[in-house]
C-alpha cells in the first residue's frame, strides 16, 4: 500500500509569542520547529499501515528551505521519501495549498492508495486542505479521524462526536484527515536518523494560483507572566494551598 | 502570590543568580557571617532557567589545571556533604595511539592533584566495567573511580534553604534586574522590577547573562553564551532494572569529543564535537518566550550528525537498536570565556562588583565558598589567580575576541591541548616596536596577553649545528612540540657573548604621590624605602602570606615608584596595587603598559655593547647590581635597570614604545661586534631561569606556599607593615613543610630507547613509585621544567617535604606512562649555574 502524509513545518511557542516588526509572521529566531501532532499522528499511522501491509510511505510538505529538518525527522520514523513543494512561506491560502499539493500528487509516479493529513494545521487551524484537495482528486474524505484499520481496500475510521462515536468505511483511494490521539507516534532512533540522512526528497515548484485569503497582520495575545511559585512543602504548603484554591474559586 | 513580592530596601549583597552558583554564594556568604543577602533571579526556583537546569550533573575530578581540579574536589566535597553525590566512576576512552598518551597525561595530572584509584585499562577491562560498549573501537581508557552525578538543584535549594533558616538571606524569584547603580566607582544599589535595593556589595552569578548584567554597571564579563549538545535515548531494555539515576561508569569517547551517560532507564549522549555556536547573551529568550527553558535551545540536528555514527559506533547494542527512541535531545547554552578559564572576583571597573560566571556544576560549591571567603575574607582558601576576572586586558573584552577564541576553544573541550599550544585566532592584537625587525629575523612568535612576541629566532638556526649535541635535541613529537633547539642555542650563544631579548609584554606602572611610599611598602614584602635609583625584587603575598605576585619596584623618585611585573597576571597586580592606593588620593597610580618599551640586553660583552652607545659610567662601579638610572644612547633618554632573569650581566632597557624600534636597531649593530644575537622568550622564560634557579609565578609560586617554602626568605623582615607580614613571620619560626627543590633527570631513555623530555606538572614519586605528598597533604609535582644546556641537564623544579628535601637524594618522575629516576640537586634558591652570581655581578 502506498501512502502519502502532508506535513505542515510549524514553529515551537512557547508561552509568550514574539512577532516580526512588520506584525506579518511570528518571529522564528529563537524558536525551533515542530509538526503539529495530528501531523505526527498522521506519519504513525501511516509507518504501521507500512509495516502491517508492506508499502511505501512519502511525505509532502510544502514550504522554504527549512521544511527539509522536518522532513528529515519523519524519515527517522519510517517515511521513505518525500516531495518537497518549493514556496516562499509555509503560510498558504487552503486553497491554493489544496491545489498544488494535488497537483504534486497528481504528477507523482507513485499511485497513491490512502492520503493522510492532519484535520487541521497547528497555526492557522482552517481545516480545509484536506476537504479542498480531496474535492480537487476526486476521492472521497473522512475527517477528524482518531480511529483507523484498513481491510480489503476500505479504510474503517472512527471519529468522536460528544460521547457518540461515528464511523466511516470509506473505499480506497481516500483522503483521510486525523486528530491528536489517533495513536502514539513513536520517538525517532539513532539508526532512524541515520538512514533518514539519504532518503530521497523530490523538489517541485509551487503553483499557488487561486490563494484568496490574504493575512492582513497577527496580534499577539498578551500573557501573564508564568512565573511559577512553589508554595512551600510537604505540610506546610497546605494553607497556602488552601488559600489559592479559594482564591480561584474551587473552594470556597 | 509572585506579583505581590517587594524587594527588601536594603542590604549587605545582592546576589544576582540562583542556580548552583548563586546558591552556593549565599550558602558561603551567610556561613561566613554575612546578614541582610538578598537574591534575585528573573526565574522560577528551583529552577529559574539558566544552564544548571539542563547540566548533565556529572564530575570527572581530573583536569590539567591544579586551580580547577582543587575547585572540582571542593564542590565533590560538598555535593558528597549534601547527600546529592552519587558515586558511578568513569571511564575516558581512547581510539587514538595520541589519544592514550593523553590518557597517561590525565593519570599523570590525577597523581600531581591527589586523585587517587585511578588507573589505565586495556579495552577489556573498559568492556568488563561497561559491557554495552564496544572494546573493538577503541584502544584502551583511563578509569577514575570517584566519577559521579550530582543533583545540582537540589544541591542549590538545599544551600538557598540553609541560608535562609539562618535568616541571613531574602530571595527573590521571578524578579527582572533593571540597572545595577554605581556612585564614586562602587556599587551602591540594584534595580529590579521589585524594587530598588541599596547594597554594599552585587555578585553577579547568572551564567550566560553575566555579560549583559555587567553591562549595567559599566563593567565587562567576557563570556559568550554557546551550545553543548545533547539527546536522551531510552528507555534502554539494558537499563531497564536501574533502581538510580546512575548505575554504571560515565564513558567519555574524548576522541569524538562526546560522552554517554545512563540515565535511569535512557542513556543520554553529549557532544563538544560540533561546531561552536554562539549567542549573545541579550539573544537568549525569556523564559516566557522559550518553548523549553531559556538555556534550552532548540536541537539542530545536522550538527549531531556525525556524533550519532560515533556514539552508535562505540555503543552499538544500545544506540543502534530502533526500538529505542530520542526522548529530548536540546542545544544547551554554557557559558565559555576566551581562555576556557571561569570568571571570579570582584571586576576591576567597579569597587563591590563581584563576578562568579563561566563556572561547570564541577566547580560550582567550590566557586561559590571560595568567592565568599575571598569577599568576606579577603582571600579564598584556593588560589584563583587563572580565574582572576582582573587578568583581561581591553583587548581580551571584545566580542570579536570573546567570539574568535571561544570559537577556537569549543572543540578543546575534550581536546588534547599541548602545555606550549598557541592560540591561531585573532592574533597580531599588540606588537612590540621591534615587531618588524623580529619579523625579518625569523621570530617564531607566540602570544603573551595579545603581545607578539618570538619565542625563537630562525636566524639563530646555524648555531643549532654550532653547539651539536649540547643543544639537547629531542626526537620524540610531543615533547619537541612548540619546541625548538634553537632555544637551547640561543641559550648557549647568550652565555657566550650576548643576546637582546624583547620584554614589552611587562606590565608596568608607576605608584606616585607623597603616599606612594606607604603603598609599595605595604604591597612588597621587601624593604622599599630604599635610595632613589635602586631596584629592588620583591614577593608580593596574600593576607596568609601566600604568594600573590613577584615583581620588581624601581625607586625612581622620593615619592615615585615603578613596578615592573610580567604580562600574564600584570593586570591582577594593577587591581591589587590599586585596591592599596590610600583613600586620601594622596598616590596615584599610572598604567605605563602601553607607553613604555623593554629591552633586555644580557651576557658577558652586554656592558661593551650597552657602553659603546653611551657616554654614562655603565662599569660595575659606576652600575652596580641592582640598581637604575636614566642614560642617553644617541638621541634617546633609556631608563636602565641593571637586573636579570637570566643570570648574565646586562641590562633592562625601558624606554618610550616609539623609539623602540630605533633602540633595537643601535643595539643590534653594536652587538655585531660583540657576537650579539636575538634571543627568544624560550630561554627567558625557560632555561635561562631554570638554570638560576629562578621561581615564577603561577608555576612555583602561588597562594598555596610561602616564601620560606619557596626559599627566598631573606635573613631580615623590614619594619614596616606589609600585607602577610603577620603570617610571614609566623611561617619563619615553623619548619617548613615543604621545601622547593631543583631535580635533574639522570635516565632520559624510555623503555623503547629513545629519549624523553618532561614538560612539567608531572608527579614526583619515591623509588618504589608512591606519590609524595607534605603534612598539608600537597603532593609533589613538577611546577617547571626545561633544558639546562649549560649544565647538560633536564632540569625539573618541585616542592619536596623536607624527608625527600635532600640533595642527591634519589626519586621518580612519572611522564606519559613511564617512570624516569631523577636526583635532587639543589634544595633552595641557590643556582645550579654560576652559583655565586660571579656572572650577573661581574
């Protein structure tokens, strides 16, 4: 089986965000980056499915220089090669995004059976790639996903609503999207790391035609300082404890 | 709550920091006595962020410095003390033939500092400690069993409680330093987003923020933040009965620059292999704004490439199984200097201003009780002399040299540092005027504080073949490193005829005024009201009556003095003179450093040399020993100083820095007649003074020993009050413990024939191949060592207690895993060469 997973590069806050001068971006200076765990959910799943089934597993990512760390990481878990989609910014209009990434997939040798995104980015959380460019292949989509086996060319997947739980069998090939939860993505390896140093990364210019979200400016959200403060120990932080759960209304 | 917390108004010292160091301040300071310490940290205890709070915790008590090993032992002491020790041992692996003679340096360096239990081990015996590592990669390992982790945050709070259950000490987390306020060149307040707190006293004890808090008050750190990386692997199936934190050795792979520690069920992978990647200290993210904490950065993995082949390499079972994961692998900021020395002491820019920075949680409770000591007492128990923040010069405080050496120092960490090694970065800083004319001789230059300065001269090379054998040449690479026989040719040709030597790296200044008198007297410990135009060479001592420095004072007027004192720690005794001038402003002190030239011209034709330029009386008469004067060669006005460190007849030149290069011109072709050649700082520093029998400070002289001991005692103590006199005398009705002896090796031959030379800090052993150690328990090492091609001998310098204190007595010295005998010439000051200084004072 073939699978094909989109990965998102995404910086790594931490409680207070700084912003460029401009207001246009986070700045990354200080910061190192992540994927955002539905993403890594997502390579798990997709690893298992390859180890369960045979297979191969290529990662897309679109996105400056930068996306290759990403990449790499998820390499050292088990993806096999990757398409890097060459643009400036990895901040993209779903649209636009949707559009390249089938474009890519579409130009692809590989056939793919199953395309696995997270339901929806760490940083802009629009949650339509993957609907935009299921629409854009033709293939049917389940989304939010935390549950997923496959058998005979249909994927069974589960997502929960409230304490309900719905589920989907959706015949392959499908575009899948999955939550935080789907599994537990392992921790890359030493030996990972090193194979993941040669595996192959095909490089495609973006077409980005069609974005028509535009950002206009971000504003960072003002936070207390976390300045933590031990209470005191054993016994002796009892009334200080006390105090603070009635000040913060558990007791009253 | 945090928000609520008022800094207190007043207090005796703030401590800025409260990670191992600061802790271990304030612990130090309230022991002491100190009342009213109040600590700020911008962070959250315990744990406020800075680098203690991602330190891997362990301690290899090893190192080539006696200065920091005797810190390494101290904070071992006092983790131990605290029940935060945890004993592992540790195993420093070689997979390099240069790599195990390094090894046997290191068991050399344990056995001079009282390291004991160490030994080497063939790579079986590492395999039999560590059965996870693979004996095929590497060649063998140097075994030290008191290697352990210590937990550094818990040693902290523990330290922070201690104080603060004596009532001694306020801290305060979560709390922004502002501005630091000095009034008159001292420090009187710190301002903090809690308030303002007046204050005698500021110990500034946050790591890598150290330069940006210095700042504040006008006063220089010189440290760069840079990253040690490193990442967690586990949980490791082999592990997975550990019960501790730490069960088996500490492997250090020295020659990838890495280590490997378990760690509970993980084992955790460090690396100094990468290349060096600074920060800025106002770079670092607040802890708001960091994703892990300030002093974590974020990992770069390209960077670790290599070390994953590496450590897979030795570690295969562990680091190459895939099930096994990285649970946290970060870029952790430490602090690094130019000189990979810490930063401690009060900062010469401002009275009350304490530096405690670029310190390793190895020496982290041993900085912090000695800079205690040193601030409530005056002096620290342990020289700190290579720590001394007053050591730098300006040049030493720029970014561009902070970031070019440590640049260049990073990947020494594990590095194998020869003792002669030069520095390659930001060179050519201060040149002497008669750079240029050294240049066309051929200098071999090295770098003393910025100065170039040769160490030889090429042009000297035919003489190699001149005096054949004598030159004492050496095959061996290690020991001819940094080395040439041209040294010893020189050394030979200048006891001949004449040699010119270029001194401009002393550091001189002159003490003026009608106190000036008062201040030298109480900083020398010899007599110092002395006729005008004498020159008088003195030690100078600590409170104790530990050496602090041996220079030489020129009584040039009734209230003008002028000190002439090596490079290397000239800034230090500036600060120490300073630190004497009288409140009353009635002396002054002038730093001549950089004005002032010095060449020395010595050898039996350097009187008809200096004469043949000059109408004054230069006759041993009309310039007897030991004495100065102005004279005038052609058109220049020369102060002539008639000393030496080398045992010849001569002359120390001192003269305005831009005629230099005239003077050095008059005096080479004058001494074209008299067989004169340039002389490089090899038989200056080395043979000429071995040879003489002449101490030097920071090899022979330190804190740690006195004058008797040293045997420079002079029959007479001057009536006049100095610092350590109280001491001194009490040191000469005792007997002394420890004697300073010159030994020469009788057997150079290795076991496979060919000759080795010591280079020093080796271990002095009995015949039966035990350490030596005095009734203080200081062991007997090499302090200097060198040719003496005068005496066809290798001459090693060490104190000895007064049992093996006995010339012609037989002993061993240890050098690079073998033992060599060697007998002891001479116990005490008198020179093995020209014993009755018929030379000098011919």
């Amino acid at each position: 089986m073939d699978i094909c997973v989109c990965i998102k590069r995404y910086p790594s806050l931490g409680s207070a965000i700084m912003l460029t001068d401009d207001g246009m971006a986070i700045d990354t200076d200080k910061l190192g980056f992540t994927l955002s765990p539905h993403e890594e959910c997502a390579v798990e799943a997709a690893v298992q499915l390859k180890e369960e089934h045979g297979g191969t597993v290529t990662l897309i990512s679109m996105g400056p220089e930068g996306v290759e760390e990403q990449i790499r990481e998820q390499f050292a878990i088990g993806a096999d090669r990757a398409i890097w989609i060459r643009s400036d910014s990895t901040d993209i209009d779903p649209q636009a995004a949707a559009k390249a990434i089938g474009d890519a997939i579409e130009a692809d040798e590989t056939a793919f059976d199953l395309i696995l995104l997270g339901s929806e980015s760490a940083d802009n959380a629009n949650a339509q790639t993957g609907v935009r460019l299921a629409h854009r292949l033709g293939r049917p989509v389940a989304t939010a996903i935390k549950g997923m086996t496959i058998a005979d060319g249909v994927a069974t997947c589960e997502r929960a609503v409230g304490t309900m739980r719905e589920v989907y069998r959706v015949r392959l090939p499908a575009v899948v999207t999955v939550k935080d939860g789907l599994n537990i993505p392992r921790y890359p390896s030493v030996p990972g790391r090193i194979k993941a140093r040669k595996k192959p990364i095909d490089e495609v210019a973006a077409d980005l035609d069609g974005a028509r979200i535009q950002l206009k400016g971000l504003t960072a959200p003002i936070r207390e300082s976390k300045g933590a403060q031990a209470l005191g120990a054993g016994d002796e932080a009892a009334d200080a404890l006390v105090d603070v759960m009635k000040q913060i209304g558990v007791l009253s | 709550m945090a928000e609520e917390l008022q800094a207190p108004s007043e207090a005796k010292c703030v401590v800025i920091g409260a990670g191992i160091v600061g802790n271990s301040i304030v612990w130090h300071l309230a022991r002491l006595g100190w009342t009213d310490i109040v600590q700020v940290d911008k962070g959250p205890l315990p744990n406020p962020g800075g680098s203690t709070g991602h330190a891997s915790n362990f301690i290899f008590p090893t190192d080539h410095s006696k200065e920091i090993t005797q810190l390494t032992l101290e904070s071992m002491r006092q983790y131990k003390e605290m029940g935060v020790f945890t004993e592992c041992g540790g195993i420093e692996v070689a997979r390099t033939e240069e790599r195990m003679q390094e090894l046997h340096r290191r068991l050399q360096s344990a056995t001079s500092f009282d390291i004991d239990g160490t030994a080497m081990l063939s790579p079986s015996e590492c395999k039999e400690k560590v059965p996870y590592l693979d004996d095929e990669v590497i060649l063998g390992g140097f075994w030290t069993p008191s290697v352990g982790v210590v937990d550094s945050l818990r040693a902290g709070t523990i330290m922070r409680e201690k104080a603060q259950e004596m009532n001694a000490l306020t801290s305060l987390p979560n709390t922004e330093v502002m501005d630091i306020e000095v009034t008159d060149g001292r420090v009187s307040a710190v301002v903090t987003d809690r308030g303002t707190i007046d204050t005698e006293y500021v110990v500034i004890a946050c790591g890598c923020w150290s330069p940006r808090i210095a700042e504040m008050a006008g006063a220089a750190i010189p440290l760069t933040p840079a990253v040690h990386q490193m990442k967690d692997i586990g949980p490791v199936p082999f592990f997975a009965d550990a019960k501790g934190d730490i069960e088996w050795p500490i492997i250090r792979d020295m020659d990838t620059f890495m280590y490997e520690r378990q760690h509970g069920t993980g084992l955790e992978i460090g690396s100094y292999a990468h290349r060096a990647i600074l920060y800025e200290a106002g770079e670092i993210p607040s802890n708001e704004q960091a994703a892990l904490s300030p002093t974590e950065m974020p990992f770069t993995q390209e960077d670790f490439d290599l070390q994953d082949e590496h450590a897979m390499e030795l570690m295969p079972d562990i680091v190459g199984d895939e099930t096994i994961g990285e649970k946290y692998a970060c870029n952790g900021l430490l602090s690094l200097t130019p000189d990979g020395a810490p930063i401690l002491g009060e900062t010469p820019e401002v009275k009350g201003l304490w530096s405690a920075a670029a310190v390793w949680i190895k020496e982290g409770p041993g900085v912090g009780k000695s800079i205690a000591e040193w601030m409530v007492l005056g002096e620290s128990e342990i020289d700190l002399h290579g720590a001394d923040i007053s050591r730098f010069y300006e040049h030493h405080k720029t970014r561009q040299h902070i970031t070019a050496r440590t640049g260049e120092g990073f990947i020494k960490t594990y590095g194998i540092i020869h003792p002669g090694e030069q520095w390659t970065s930001n060179r050519d800083v201060r040149l002497s005027p008669y750079y240029e004319q050294e240049k066309a001789l051929g200098g071999v230059f090295y770098e003393a504080v910025g100065w170039e300065r040769p160490f030889w001269y090429e042009s000297n090379a035919p003489l190699v073949e001149k005096f054949g054998d004598a030159v004492m040449p050496r095959t061996a690479e290690w020991d001819a490193r940094w080395w040439s026989p041209i040294i010893n040719a020189e050394h030979l040709q200048m006891r001949e005829t004449a040699g010119m030597i270029d001194l401009t790296p002393f550091a001189i200044f002159d003490i003026v005024g009608p106190g000036a008198l008062g201040v030298v007297q109480t900083c020398a410990v010899r007599q110092m009201d002395v006729a005008i135009g004498k020159v008088i060479y003195t030690p100078v001592l600590t409170p104790r009556g530990g050496f602090r420095s041996d220079l030489t004072i020129m009584r040039l007027g009734a209230n003008h003095f002028r000190v002439v004192t090596g490079g290397a720690h000239g800034m230090s005794d500036r600060k120490w003179f300073a630190d004497h001038l009288p409140a009353d402003g009635t002396a002054q002190l002038q730093d001549l450093t950089s004005s002032m030239t010095t060449l020395g011209v010595w050898g039996p034709n350097a009187r008809a040399i200096v004469q043949s330029l000059t109408s004054a009386d230069m006759s041993h008469e009309g310039f007897p020993f030991g004495s100065c004067r102005v004279i005038e060669m052609g058109s220049l006005r020369v102060l002539a100083s008639r000393i030496s460190y080398v045992g010849e007849l001569g002359w120390e030149l001192y003269l305005p820095i831009e005629q230099g290069a005239k003077l050095w011109e008059m005096v080479f072709e004058a001494g074209q007649l008299h067989g004169l050649i340039p002389v490089g700082v090899g038989v200056y520093g080395t043979s000429g003074r071995l040879e003489k029998g002449y101490r030097a400070y920071g090899a022979e002289l330190d804190a740690e020993y006195n004058i008797v001991e040293a045997g420079m005692a002079l029959k007479k103590v001057k009536d006049a009050d100095f610092v350590g006199k109280e001491a001194f005398l009490q040191q000469r009705e005792e007997e002394p413990m420890a004697l300073m002896c010159t030994l020469s090796v009788t057997d150079h031959h290795s076991a496979s024939g060919e000759k080795r030379y010591m280079l020093g800090m080796e271990p002095i052993l009995t015949t039966d191949g035990a350490p030596i150690a005095d009734k203080h328990g200081r062991r007997s090492f090499v302090t200097s060592a060198g040719s003496a091609p005068s005496l066809g001998k290798h001459l090693l310098m060490a104190y000895l207690p007064p049992e093996h204190a006995v010339e012609g007595i037989e002993l061993l010295v240890e050098y690079l895993g073998e033992r060599y005998p060697v007998v002891v010439d001479r116990v005490g000051a008198t020179p093995l060469f020209d014993p009755a200084n018929e030379r000098t004072l011919s």
